[in-house]
C-alpha cells in the first residue's frame, strides 16, 4: 500500500470510530493529569523554559460521562433481549418490502433482507441480490450460494447458524456493482440488523461489501485476511464466492481466512480435508 493510499484508509478508519462516538453519546475524551513534581530549578547560564501549563483534574464525577473509545455502546433494550430483536427484524423485512429510497426499488421484483440465525455469533455479508435471490427473496441462493453454504459447513456450522446478509437490499440491473448513493440509501438498514443481530465476527465477501460496511474501498486481493472493524466488531474481509466459482485456486486463501476468524471465535479448525 502506498503512502496516500494509507493516509486514505486510515482516515476513513477514523471517520467510522467518530460516527460511533457520536453516536454512542461520546463527549469527549478523559484529560490527562501531569505529574505534581516540583518544576525544575533553573541551571546557573542557561536561560530559563518557559513555565509548563498545568491541566486541570478532572472531576471523577465529570469523568463518569466521558465514553473511552474501547468501550463500546451500551445494547439498546432490543439487542439485549434476543426475542426482541427477532421481532423487530421481522419488522425490518416488512418495513423494507416498501421501500423507495433509491433508484434500485424501480427493476425490483422483491427484496431480500436475509436468512439465518438472528443471535448468531458470525455474521456474512455480501454485496446484493442476484437474479436467483431476486426471484426467492433469501440472499445467496444461486450457485455461489450454494458455494457459501459449504464454507459455512467446513468451518463446522449448520447453514442455518449463522447470519448472512447483504449491503443493499435490491437487485442491482444486470448485476452491477452497488453505486454509493445506494449503499447510502440501505446503510441506515444495515446498521440497525447488526445492532440487532450483534454478531461476534463479521465476513465481509467481496470488496464491495468491505466499501458498503466500513467505507474502505480498493481490491479483495489486497484486503484479505487482515482484520478490519465496523463500530466494535471484527471484520474479515475475503473473496466473495462467485470469485471462487471463477477462480478455484483462491479457495485455499479463502479457508485460511475462515480458519482465522475460528480461532477469533474460540472454535476448533476442522481438519483440513473438510476444508472449501
């Protein structure tokens, strides 16, 4: 990665942590008390420095309203209640079936919210609908589907464990890559689903779905296997299965991926030959 490159995703990495912030209710960050040691005396021929500016204490009771940034946001009600947070995802699907907030809505013939565990502890999330998804209304359906679902049983899940979603809820026309101002349009959606599902790992499948998620755009080939985080989570970016249909021999980095977000999770590592 070249130096403007990193300055880039670095500050879009920042921009994600201040939005958490802002919306965990942050106010700011403790200050830090200077040592109370006498000030130096000055030495006979040379000048004296300039008086150091003390900082204030800060009052334990102002302290208690400031949010460390590794300390992440309280659960809403619904988060902490699993039955809740079912309903309200239930809600979610319905609420999004209306939906006309982007130009997707118009060449659509259903939405697809997602499929799987709504307390699950590992997350995917992949690009959009495909036709098959479009047609069923459940995302990953098609062939890659079917490929993800035998990921998903190599790392030792049954394919109803986990949680798999998409960045936008609406087939894109002819399969296109999301534009930005859709990802924008199903960000709010996606955001509430992962407060409700509050997954311990997230596996973003694509680039497109580490742009939509945590705002970091360039290739797979290079973000793979290196750990990212959406808010407090865990990421995972690595190739999306329709990448795999394609190219067969990037699915021995796709399983040494899989195999670090287990020992992420405290799970055992199948075997090797159960591997995608």
């Amino acid at each position: 990665m070249n130096p403007r490159e990193e300055l880039a995703q670095i500050a879009c990495e920042l921009r994600t942590h201040a939005e958490w912030l802002i919306e965990s209710g942050a106010t700011g960050l403790p200050a830090v008390e200077r040592p109370t040691a006498a000030d130096p005396q000055p030495v006979a021929g040379r000048p004296s420095a300039p008086p150091i500016a003390r900082v204030p204490a800060v009052a334990p009771s102002a302290r208690a309203t400031l949010t460390a940034p590794s300390v992440p946001p309280a659960a809403s009600p619904s988060s902490r209640d699993p039955a809740v947070a079912k309903i309200r995802l239930i809600e979610m699907a319905d609420e999004i079936r209306t939906c006309t907030k982007c130009v997707l809505h118009g060449a659509r013939t259903q939405t697809v919210f997602a499929r799987g565990n709504p307390a699950a502890e590992l997350c995917f999330i992949g690009e959009g609908p495909g036709a098959d998804e479009d047609r069923l209304g459940e995302p990953f359906v098609g062939k890659a589907g079917q490929l993800l679902d035998r990921m998903i049983g190599a790392m030792g899940y049954a394919r109803d464990d986990v949680y798999v979603c998409n960045i936008v809820k609406c087939r894109p026309p002819d399969n296109r890559k999301p534009e930005p101002d859709e990802m924008a349009s199903c960000k709010p959606y996606l955001r509430e689903q992962l407060e409700l599902v509050s997954p311990k790992v997230i596996v973003a499948l694509g680039a497109t779905a580490v742009e939509g998620l945590i705002g970091t755009g360039g290739g797979i080939t290079r973000m793979r296997g290196q750990w990212k985080v959406y808010r407090t989570i865990p990421v995972m970016p690595t190739f999306h299965p329709a990448y795999l249909l394609r190219t067969p021999a990037a699915k021995r980095e796709v399983w040494a991926d899989l195999q670090t977000v287990l020992k992420q999770l405290g799970r055992p590592v199948p075997p090797a030959g159960r591997s995608v």
